[in-house]
C-alpha cells in the first residue's frame, strides 16, 4: 500500500501519523488500548488487522503487548536506533511502524510484540 505524505497526514490523527509514518511512540501507559480488553482484533490504523484480543498479554511495560500476529500480517528489520540493536515490527501491507518484539513473553511462543500505540 503507496501513499504519499500528504495523503498519509490526511488519513491518519497526528498521533497515528507520528507513530505508523515517524516511528515514534505514544508514553507508556498513556494509551487507550493498554487497557482495551474487548474481544476482537486490533487493526493498523493505516490498513489492515494485526492481532487477535486472545493473544494480547499483561508484559506491565505500559504498551500493548501480544504474542503472536496474525498470519502475514507483520514483518520484521533491524533497528539500530538508540544504540541498541532491536527487532522492529512493521504492518506487512502499508509498512507503517508497530514497534518492536523481545523474546521474553509469555507461552506459547516467548515473544513479546510492544505495539507503541495508535495502531
């Protein structure tokens, strides 16, 4: 999925934007869906499902976490930033940016995907 800045900034708020578009993250414990408890999926606000509310864990990092996407919706790189090596995530159609995963969450796969929020 191609769009181009302008036509970004005008499907998504600007939190949304700052997050999918400029890597950024929200403050942990500040977002809505850190409490979100509802069944159902969590979507990228850019374009498609990600997570399923059955694979959503309390990680206590203040960020919505899971441990497990849906099928072929993420992909991965390396991110380099802040002077640590870490696994980023990304929404597999639009690439917007979802935040990173660790291995250390709970079974069934000891991953824990951190969602930065507005997703």
């Amino acid at each position: 999925m191609q769009h181009t800045k302008a036509e970004w900034r005008a499907k998504l708020d600007p939190a949304q934007f700052n997050v999918l578009r400029q890597h950024g993250t929200e403050r942990a414990g500040t977002g809505p869906l850190n409490r979100e408890k509802r069944r159902g999926t969590f979507v990228c606000a850019g374009c498609k499902a990600l997570f399923a509310s059955e694979t959503k864990s309390e990680s206590g990092t203040g960020w919505p976490s899971f441990y497990q996407p849906l099928e072929s919706s993420v992909g991965t790189s390396e991110d380099r930033s802040l002077f640590m090596t870490r696994t980023e995530v990304h929404c597999a159609d639009c690439g917007g940016h979802l935040g990173h995963v660790f291995p250390d969450g709970p079974p069934p796969t000891g991953l824990r995907y951190t969602n930065p929020g507005k997703s």
